[in-house]
C-alpha cells in the first residue's frame, strides 16, 4: 500500500489528460505533416513528437500583433526546399509542384508567376527569416493554420489539431515545454504498475 501511494505521488507530477485522447486520435487521422509550435517557446511538436526549433527562430508577435515564424525551420520540416540569395535578400521556397520568392522588406511575394500580397513583410531577426503564419501556412504551402489565445500555432493539411479546450491547450503547452502528457486513465495506471513492479524487483534484489 506505501508503495502505492509513493507511485501515485510520483506520477502526479505528470500531466493527467482525460479529455485529450480524443484530440490525439484526430490529430493521428489528419494526412501530412503536423506542427504545432508556440509563440516565445524554443521547442516545437513535429508529428507528436518534441523537437527542438533552430537556434534564433523562435515564433514571435511584433508590433502590429502578427505572429511570426522562422520560414526555414517550418518549410523545411513540411518536406520543402528553402534557398537564401544574401545579394537580394530574398528566400525561394519551393515544394513538388509551387515555388514562391519573399524579399526581405517588401510586403508582396512571388509565387507561380504572379504577385500576391503579405500581411506584413518578411524580417530578419537574428539572422533567421521571419513571416507571418497566416501568409506562409495558408498562401504559401497551402496548409491549415490554427492559433489559440495562449499562442499555440498549430500547422498541417486537414487541421484540428486542438480546439478551444483549455485542458487541451495546457496539455499541449506542457508537452512543449517537455512535460509528459498522460493521455488515457489506462496509460496512467499502466505506468503506475510499471512503477510498481519495478520497485518491487529493486526491492528483491537488495533483500
């Protein structure tokens, strides 16, 4: 029983999500690539799985409430190739069958011959190119852009990757930060056992 209640004192310190496993098996049902990143944060879920964003592209909101994005990180992670000509201050991405050139400083882009319009320009920011979500989610890869009120970007081909759910959105906040997320009560008492067995036999061993 004390061994128990140590295990359940252990694992509290995990994240318990009841309600979440519904909106995982939405997210495992959606097609492509999914990326959800968060405004401020160094880290981002690419397909579930926590991966470090590159140094100096962090997402962030400037001045005008625009979120911005690192186009590399994001384009590359979502299977494109990226170039950068330093002379034009320009960045050429391209995906199997769209290629679009930004231009630093200018608030229109190029894409498939034709000239269309940017929320806002792109910027450099510690030596990484930025643009807002909404312009390269949407008219750039031709993907569905999701933001929350606490700033999670949410980025893939079909979309619902979270909802308003404020449990949801903390959970996927703390996985972010690399706090583990426990889905389903049977996963929270299987790591529970887990525990315990394991005790059990360090137990045996030193006795």
């Amino acid at each position: 029983m004390k061994l128990k209640n140590l295990a359940l004192s252990v694992l509290s310190a995990a994240v318990i999500v009841t309600g979440l496993g519904a909106s995982l098996n939405n997210t495992e049902a959606a097609e492509g690539d999914k990326v959800i990143l968060l405004t401020g944060n160094p880290n981002a879920l690419i397909n579930g799985e926590l991966k470090k964003v590159s140094e100096g592209s962090v997402p962030f909101i400037d001045q005008n409430n625009n979120t911005l994005i690192p186009i590399r990180f994001v384009s590359e992670v979502l299977s494109c190739t990226v170039g950068w000509d330093g002379g034009a201050k320009s960045i050429t991405i391209e995906s199997a069958n769209k290629k679009s050139v930004l231009t630093i400083g200018k608030d229109t882009f190029v894409s498939g011959g034709a000239t269309a319009q940017l929320s806002t320009a792109p910027v450099m920011k510690n030596g990484r190119v930025f643009v807002p979500i909404k312009d390269l989610g949407e008219k750039i890869l031709n993907k569905k852009v999701e933001l929350s009120k606490e700033g999670l970007i949410g980025i893939s081909d079909a979309g619902g990757l979270f909802t308003g759910n404020e449990t949801e959105i903390k959970a996927l906040i703390k996985k972010i930060n690399g706090v583990e997320v426990v889905a389903t009560k049977e996963k929270y008492m299987e790591l529970i056992n887990s525990f315990i067995n394991k005790n059990q036999i360090d137990q045996n061993e030193t006795t």
